[in-house]
C-alpha cells in the first residue's frame, strides 16, 4: 500500500513539474526563460532533445 502511495504521489509531482514546464516554454514573456524551460525539459522527457534544438535554431 505505501510503495503505491509513494509511486503515485511521485508521478503526480513529477507530471506537474513537466506541465509547469511546458507552460513556460510556450508562454513565458523572456526568451531566455523559454529556452531554459525547453533545456530543462529535454532532459525530463527521454527522446526530446533532437526536438527542443530544433526550436532554438529557428529562433
């Protein structure tokens, strides 16, 4: 019971940290902000990292 509280009290917290994230990436008012939301994000989400150099590129 406890190791699936803690199991999903961790993917809570880590999902909000992940949407908190994206949020700021998409909408954030400094660019530097975006980029570093985007960087922070490439390392959290496994298979994002072609994607986010990318998006600093056409910038």
């Amino acid at each position: 019971m406890a190791i699936g509280l803690l199991s999903t009290v961790a993917a809570v917290f880590y999902g909000g940290t992940i949407s908190i994230l994206a949020l700021t990436a998409t909408f954030a008012r400094r660019r530097t902000l975006r980029r570093e939301a985007r960087s922070t994000l490439a390392v959290l989400v496994p298979g994002r990292l072609a994607e986010s150099q990318h998006v600093d590129r056409v910038q």
